[in-house]
C-alpha cells in the first residue's frame, strides 16, 4: 500500500469479491510511479485523461471473479478535477488520487 494512503471504503464486487478503495493527496504520477517500482506483475496504462494505470497482481478467473485482481491508480484531479468526493457524516474530504485494491482470492483484506 502506497504510504500515507487513507481507507475509503469497500465494495461488493460480485462472486465473492470485495475491492477496497484508498485515497491520498498525492499526486497521480507520484502513485504509479511508486506502483511501478513496487509490483512485480504486469502493468499498463488504461486512460490517459484522466488517468487509469493497472497493476496486474494474479490471474483473473472468469467462473470465480467478478474483476481481475490487481491494483487500480485514478486520477481524480486531472483537468482541474477537484478529487474524489468522499462524505463522513457532515464532513467532506477530496482526495486526489484513489487507489482501488482487489485482492487475488478471497475477501478483502485491510491493512
């Protein structure tokens, strides 16, 4: 996990997955970059505006996984963007970059 990144939340992928999201105020290229270094699978870019990079961390099986496990890096402050809105309660924080994490198998673990 990117040092710093915050807990979001976690969702309900479908056939048993969960994904977990993680924010951080750091910036998008700063992530992948970090990612890049860190992650031994394959890894490529999706989108470049606004950018999507994927980590590549098993291999997906289609009779058992809703999504591909692996590590997602968002751009949320591209084009001026404003982040990814997230609300606790009445307070309200925007991150710049959110980090979605699918684990191989299994449920989601939080660090």
């Amino acid at each position: 996990m990117y040092p710093g990144a915050q807990y979001v939340d976690s969702f309900d992928a479908g056939k048993g997955q969960r994904f977990c999201l993680f924010g951080t105020d750091a910036g998008y290229a700063d992530i992948v970059e970090y990612y890049k270094r860190t992650m031994k699978g394959g890894n490529r870019e999706i989108f470049r505006t606004p950018g999507v990079w994927q980590f590549d961390v098993g291999r997906f099986a289609e009779e058992t996984m809703a999504y591909a496990p692996g590590v997602l890096v968002k751009d949320y402050a591209a084009s001026g963007g404003t982040g990814y809105l997230v609300m606790r309660g009445a307070q309200e924080k925007r991150y710049k970059t959110i980090i979605q994490i699918v684990p191989p198998s299994g449920p989601a673990r939080l660090p």
